[in-house]
C-alpha cells in the first residue's frame, strides 16, 4: 500500500471510532474504525491483512455513502455552517474511498470464478 491508502485509513479509522466514541452514531462503528486503523499500519509481511483491504474499503463506501446521504437531508431542512462542513467532508471521504477501491483493483488480480 501507498502513502495515500495508509492516510485516509487513518482519517477514516480515527473519524469512525470518534463517531462511535462521541455517540454521533452506533457503537458498532468501532469494528470498521479498527479494521480501518489496522489497516492504516504499513505491514507488508501479513498476507491476512491485504486480504481484508478490499472488503474494508467496500464496507466504509457504504458508510460514507449513507453519511453524504443523511447530512445531505439535514441539509435540506436547515443551513448550518457546521452541518455544510460535515457534508463536505463525508463527500471527500466518499470519493477518497471510490479512489482507493478502484486503485485496489486495478493492482490485483480478481478471480470470481
């Protein structure tokens, strides 16, 4: 992995653990959190750890997603400066994951057979 994989890793694993953490959403964000900061540490050795970047990053677009999708209707019922900035960031980090996943596959070699 690249310096752009371990970076957002990192963003993505400390926003949902403080999300989870701060009870701006469920508990349950602690395991994409810590799968994510897991991921966020350069080893190269583990072959068990590149096997679950793929699905990590599958599971944190759907978060994301659903993120852009529910501060967008927030959006849509009052205007707060924070809310816009809450809106931007997931949209960033949406596309940030869209960007990785697509790195991801285009760098291995996917058999659905």
């Amino acid at each position: 992995m690249n310096k752009s994989f371990t970076i957002i890793f990192g963003i993505i694993g400390i926003y949902w653990i403080a999300s989870s953490l701060l009870q701006q959403g469920s508990f349950l964000l602690l395991i994409p959190g810590i799968l994510s900061l897991l991921l966020a540490i350069p080893i190269k050795s583990n072959f068990n750890l590149e096997k679950l970047v793929l699905p990590t990053l599958l599971y944190n677009l759907v978060l994301t997603s659903y993120q852009v999708y529910s501060s967008s209707s927030i959006l849509l019922s009052r205007l707060i400066g924070i809310e816009i900035f809450i809106f931007i960031f997931n949209l960033i980090l949406t596309l940030s994951v869209i960007y990785l996943i697509l790195q991801t596959l285009r760098s291995t070699n996917i058999d659905i057979s």
